[in-house]
C-alpha cells in the first residue's frame, strides 16, 4: 500500500492537504490544516482502515452548447 499526503494550491492561492492511497483519493481528508491532514496519515500508516476510499472510475465532459 502507498500512503501520500498531498498538498494542492488552488488558483486563488487557496491550499488544501489531502491523503491519496494507491493513487487514489481517501474521501473525508481535505483539509487546510497541515496538522489534522497528518494526525489522518498516521493513523492510515498505524493499519486504521475507519476512512472511505473513493477513486473516479470514469470521466467525460460534455458540450452543453446548442451546436444549432
């Protein structure tokens, strides 16, 4: 198992921490606090399997223009 925490900066300067498990996001662990995105990852790293995994199966965009 990989464990990440991941930091994203949103345009507007915005930064939210994150835990991904095997390349896919742990749902519930999006946070701007450093400090509680690490207490989740030591707790995933410790064998705690209490949060939701959640990983996109399929994407599509879809014009929503009338092409008429």
């Amino acid at each position: 198992m990989k464990l990440e925490l991941v930091k994203e900066t949103k345009p507007n300067g915005t930064i939210l921490y994150s835990i991904e498990k095997d390349g896919s996001y742990v749902n519930n662990t999006a946070t701007t606090m450093l400090e509680e995105a690490e207490r989740w990852f030591t707790a995933l790293e410790n064998g705690s399997n209490s949060l939701t995994l959640k990983e996109t199966i399929k994407t599509i965009e879809i014009d929503d223009k009338n092409d008429n």
